[in-house]
C-alpha cells in the first residue's frame, strides 16, 4: 500500500506474499513516483522476478559438505566417512560452485568409478550422499537453490541373492572351525548369529552386562534401537561364562572367514558371515515363525526387508501346488 508520512513523504509498504513474508518499504517525494514503484514491485512479482534480489551464492562445494558434515554428519555413525567420500566427488569434479554443479559431472564420476569396478550400491548411496548435502542445507536455509542433481537417477538394481545355509551346511561349518581355527572366539559368535539372526558386529559387541534374563540384548545396531533375543538356557549360560572369563570377544571376523573359505562351503560375491542372519531368518520362517516376528527380532525398521523371506513359508510353498492353474487341468 501506499501511505503519506508525516514527513511530507510517500511511503510504500508491502509484503510480497502476506502476513510474515519478505517486506519491502521504500520512500519517494511525490505520490506519482510512490505509485510507479509500486506498480513495477508488482509487475515484477507477477513476473516471478524478485526485488533486490540476494547476491549470487558462490560458495565451492567442499564448503557445504563442511557444512552439512556440521549440522547432520557429525552425529551419524558414519558421518566421518560419508564426508571423506563426498569431498572425493567434489575434488574429481574440481570443487565446483556448489549452486553450478552439473548432472553431467556427477554422471562422469559414477561413469569412472563403474570402470574402476565400484559396485552399483555403492554409487547409488554416493549419490545418495550428495543428494542430502543439498537437500539438507536446504531445509535448514543455508541455501536458496535446489539440489542441481535431484533429476540424477539411482542405478537400477538386480534383487540381490539371497542364500543361507542347510542344517548339513551347519554342521560342517561349525565342525570345520573348531577342527581349524585358533580363534577362542568364532565358535561361539557363529552360533549366537545362527541363533539371534544378529549381524556379526552386534555379537562382537556383546558385553556381560547385555546377557541378562536369558537374553541377549544387542546395542549400537545399523537400525540405532536397541533389542533383545531369548536364547536357549545352555546358551545362554555358555556365553556369561565366556563373557566371564575372556572380559569380551575380540574381532573375529577375519577368523571366521578363514574358516568358512577352509570348508569349501560356496557364496555369492560379498556375502561372508551375513550368510548367518539370513540362515536364521530362512530357518526361521520354513519352520512356522510369522513375518512380524522376524521383523522385531531382526530389528528392521520396516516390514519390506523382512519380506525377502516370506516365500520360504511352508504354507506359501504348499500353496504354489495345490493353488496353481494346472490343477483345474487335473
């Protein structure tokens, strides 16, 4: 609107887009010129164009992962290395300004690390990383543009092969470590991951104090919560006196595949001492156990990771028999 001062002068107040928005005031001798800058505020407004617009942002990307690594990476888990990763994409694309960034670049790095042999998840979680850089500073109104890569698509991926161990299978493994390895500790967590279907890190960490009640309750998990699993009241008591008597287990990982490498037992690529939560999760199911509760014991934030195992049902697989179109054949 248009008001005149006590000073003679002419004032123009207006907020661009109502109550708690951008405000501009401005004051001119006649009401004639208070009227022209007024009617071009609004033309240009109309126009999407803004008054006075904010100096261009010509901040270099390194200095918003810096910032991003303040506000968010700092408290995740593995925030150190997310910054290490991203500050390897800005230095390949020549620390550009961050506002300037290409598709195109980023698509020159994946497209070079695809050749160097990077895995496809691990370029989408690349991705992945620098989209939350952006995204991130702005919700916290540290910029003022969009993400220059958020058109940029994730890498398609093949549904990844799930395999687990047979009871035989089982019984070799654990045969062939206490014959071969010299690790005191790797018998005994190989069990606890067949038993809890826990990752082999959250059985690494088990202190005393987590072996309580005839549980086994696992802390710092991938998931952030914390949870616990019964186990059988022999193993229960074989892990306190371990705990006991050793103060904790040592890494053991390297031990266990030693082991599983010595047994001949045969993997997908990557797949090492996961192989046991997804033995127990497969087990689990083809003997009776609901999908919920492998969920809560497994500790997934949602129930669609828990569905990879829901074919290996027995009554999902007897279904695919009695259920099919040739039996109306029949």
């Amino acid at each position: 609107m248009i008001r005149k001062l006590p000073s003679g002068r002419w004032q123009v107040d207006l907020r661009m887009d109502g109550r708690g928005s951008k405000r501009i005031r401005k004051s001119f001798d006649s009401k004639a010129e208070a009227k022209r800058f007024e009617t071009f505020i609004l033309t240009k407004r109309a126009e999407g164009k803004d008054w006075n617009p904010s100096k261009a942002d010509n901040r270099r990307l390194k200095e918003l992962v810096q910032l991003w690594f303040n506000a968010k990476g700092v408290h995740l888990k593995d925030g150190e290395r997310r910054k290490r990763c991203l500050d390897v994409i800005a230095d390949f694309m020549g620390n550009p300004i961050a506002r300037t960034v290409k598709p195109a670049a980023f698509l020159a790095y994946r497209a070079y690390k695809i050749q160097e042999g990077a895995s496809t998840k691990t370029l989408n979680n690349h991705l992945g990383y620098l989209n939350a850089v952006y995204n991130q500073l702005h919700r916290l109104n540290e910029i003022d543009f969009e993400n220059p890569i958020r058109n940029v698509e994730m890498i398609r991926l093949d549904e990844r092969e799930l395999s687990w161990l047979t009871v035989e299978q089982i019984r070799h493994l654990l045969k062939t470590i206490e014959e071969f390895s010299q690790n005191p500790h790797v018998h005994l967590l190989t069990r606890i991951c067949l038993a809890t279907g826990a990752r082999w890190g959250e059985a690494e960490n088990l202190q005393l104090r987590h072996v309580q009640e005839g549980k086994l309750r696992f802390v710092n998990t991938k998931s952030g919560k914390s949870r616990s699993v019964p186990v059988s009241p022999e193993l229960f008591q074989e892990i306190r006196e371990h705990l006991e008597a050793h103060g904790g287990f040592s890494f053991s990982l390297s031990a266990f595949r030693r082991a599983l490498d010595k047994s001949g037992i045969e993997l997908p690529s990557g797949q090492a001492a996961h192989v046991l939560r997804h033995t127990f999760a497969s087990h689990f199911v083809m003997n009776g156990g609901d999908i919920l509760s492998l969920q809560k014991i497994l500790g997934h934030s949602t129930i669609t990771m828990t569905m990879r195992y829901a074919h290996l049902s027995q009554d999902h697989l007897v279904e695919a028999v009695v259920k099919g179109p040739l039996v109306s054949l029949n």
